[in-house]
C-alpha cells in the first residue's frame, strides 16, 4: 500500500473531505496532536536560541550517515 500526503487549500478542505469519502478504497486517519504536545513545542520555541538550531544540511546528512 502506498500513502500519500496532501495539501489543501482552507477554502476547499469541506469539499476535498467529502470527495474523499465517497472514494472506496481511500482511507482516512487523523491524528490529532495533543493540545499538552502543542503546548511543550510552543515553550521550547519560546526559550530556544539561534544556537539550539541546526541547517537542513547538517540534518539531512545526519540522516545518511546512518
């Protein structure tokens, strides 16, 4: 099976939903985050530094070197 990950408009979420749904084989999962997860993101946001912060390349080639 294979997944796909979307972005929708605001304006056409309703409508794209209701698209999806009438789709047999399409499988819908939400996972909604926690608002005590949002809240711990948001306090490490706030108390971060420029410093705590890595580039997308050091990351990326983190991942690869594993």
């Amino acid at each position: 099976m294979k997944q796909v990950t979307l972005s929708v408009p605001e304006d056409k979420y309703d409508f794209f939903m209701e698209l999806m749904k009438s789709i047999d084989f399409v499988s819908i999962e939400n996972f909604p985050i926690p608002v005590s997860h949002k809240n711990i993101v948001r306090e490490r946001i706030k108390n971060s530094t420029r410093d705590d912060f890595k580039s997308w390349k050091e990351v990326r080639t983190s991942f690869k070197t594993k």
